[in-house]
C-alpha cells in the first residue's frame, strides 16, 4: 500500500471537493461517508508504513490490534479523525454499515476495546454476513457469536442499488479474481456481466459466483444466480437469458453515484471493483 505522503495530493483534491459538496449541503450522506473512507485509508497508510504493522489483515486473528502508542500523536490523530468522521456519517445515516465498521477499527486502534466492540456489533447488525466485524467482536469480548445466513437477510442500506458479482475462486482461503460492480442502473448490470461472459464462461464447480444482488431498503434481498440463466445460441455462444433473471427495477431512492459501501465484509466503490490474487 502507498505511504501517507503519496496518497495526500490526491486525498487533498478529493476532501476539497467534498468539502465544496458540504458547504451546500452540510447532510450530503455520499460526502459524509467518503470523508470517512480519506480517513480510514490515512490511517491505514500510517499503521502499514509507518509503523510497520498489519491493519485490516489482521481481522480473522482473534487477539487485539496492536494498538497505537499513547505518545503516538500523528497516529492518534488520525484515528480520532476517523472516528469523528464515522460518527458524523452514522448521525446522517444510522444504517450505514461502513461508518460503523469504520469507527470500531479506530477505536480499537485508539485501545477502547469496549467502545469498539460496541462499534462492531452495530456493523453486525446491520450486515449478519460481515464476518470481520463478527471476528473483531469476538476477539474482543472473548465470546462466539450465532452465525446467520446473508442469503437470508433483509437490505439495511437506505438506498437502493445492484451488485454484480462476476468472480473466481483460487484458494482455499477465500481469495477471488473477478469484478464487482456496484451500480443503479440495469443498462449497467446486463452490459458489465455480458462483456464478462465474452471473456469467461463461469463453471459450475462452485468456485465461480456470477449473479445479481438487489438491495432495496427494508427489503429482502433479491438473489438472481446469472449461472443459471445461461444458454447456448444457434452459433454454440453462451448467453445470458435476461428473461429468466430475477432482477427487480429499483424502487424507492436510489444510491448516488460515488458512495460506497460495505456488504457482507467487504467493500465496494461505485463502478466496477477488481479482486486480484
């Protein structure tokens, strides 16, 4: 990962501009939460460079992080920026996951394991599938959590969007190559997964994910598994048939253009977001 002075000129640009956005509009959630992002990253950038140690890796290890020195007055600062800037985000939405996930990981920088946990559990709730949050509040309070089943759950977000997954799995730790797209528009969905499919025809030995996740608040979310939609052609191509996808139009507001988010432990940019081995 860059080092803290190579990321700030860009990061710079970015907060001037949100800062532009807030200056209209103090309760801009997609700026909120993006503030909170700069600063994670900033912190993240100066535990992994600076100081020499692990930071989101460490989340499926259950003992604490290592904890920033008290004497540490860059580290503690930007981890109390991210924690003002996480707050700020959940004041303006309660249920976003990310600024609540976001705020645990300071805090427990910052060594308040108890405000972190509290933290943790929140992100949980809010998203059962988000197994580092669920990790961290076990490592934390020393306790086993019930496991619960994402596919199962019902949208927390306050906004509605898609997420197309198109990816493969290559070890047995969970590592995926592929894209996620994180978008509002069903143009978007069906172009994205039929250049995928140009490329690759998804197996059906389980290590491939190819479908469509519909997030619409307070509801169910809509699972279309696109494997089973494929077909052959007159020409023996592979094509999706679009018919038998169960993909909803997007009811209600919809997520804005630039704003994140944090689904099942991970997170997404608006667009397209490549894992790589």
């Amino acid at each position: 990962m860059d080092g803290p002075a190579d990321l700030e000129e860009e990061a710079a640009e970015i907060r001037e501009l949100y800062a532009h956005v807030q200056q209209s509009d103090p309760e801009d959630v997609t700026a909120a939460v993006g503030l909170t992002v700069l600063a994670l990253g900033a912190l993240q950038a100066y535990v992994e460079n600076e100081l020499d140690e692990l930071f989101m890796t460490v989340v499926e290890e259950l003992s604490p992080f290592v904890g920033l020195e008290d004497d540490d007055e860059v580290g503690r600062g930007l981890a109390d920026e991210t924690a003002r800037r996480a707050r700020r985000a959940l004041e303006l939405d309660p249920a976003n996951n990310l600024a609540a996930f976001a705020l645990g990981l300071a805090l427990e920088w910052l060594d308040d394991h108890e405000s972190a946990a509290a933290a943790y559990r929140e992100a949980l709730r809010l998203d059962p599938g988000d197994f580092a949050a669920r990790v961290r509040v076990e490592t934390l309070e020393d306790v086993e959590l019930p496991r619960s089943s994402a596919e199962e759950a019902t949208s927390h977000h306050a906004r509605g969007f898609y997420l197309l997954r198109m990816t493969e799995l290559v070890s047995n730790s969970g590592t995926e190559v592929g894209w996620t797209w994180l978008v509002t528009d069903l143009t978007d969905v069906c172009s994205a997964a039929e250049s995928y499919l140009g490329k690759r025809v998804p197996g059906d030995d389980g290590r491939d994910t190819f479908r469509v996740d519909t997030h619409m608040p307070g509801r169910p979310i809509v699972i279309a598994d696109l494997y089973e939609s494929l077909r052959r052609m007159p020409d023996r191509q592979v094509a999706i048939d679009w018919s038998k996808v169960a993909m909803p139009d997007l009811a209600g507001e919809l997520l804005p253009a630039g704003q994140p988010v944090r689904e099942c432990g991970q997170m997404f940019f608006f667009g397209a977001n490549e894992h790589f081995d």
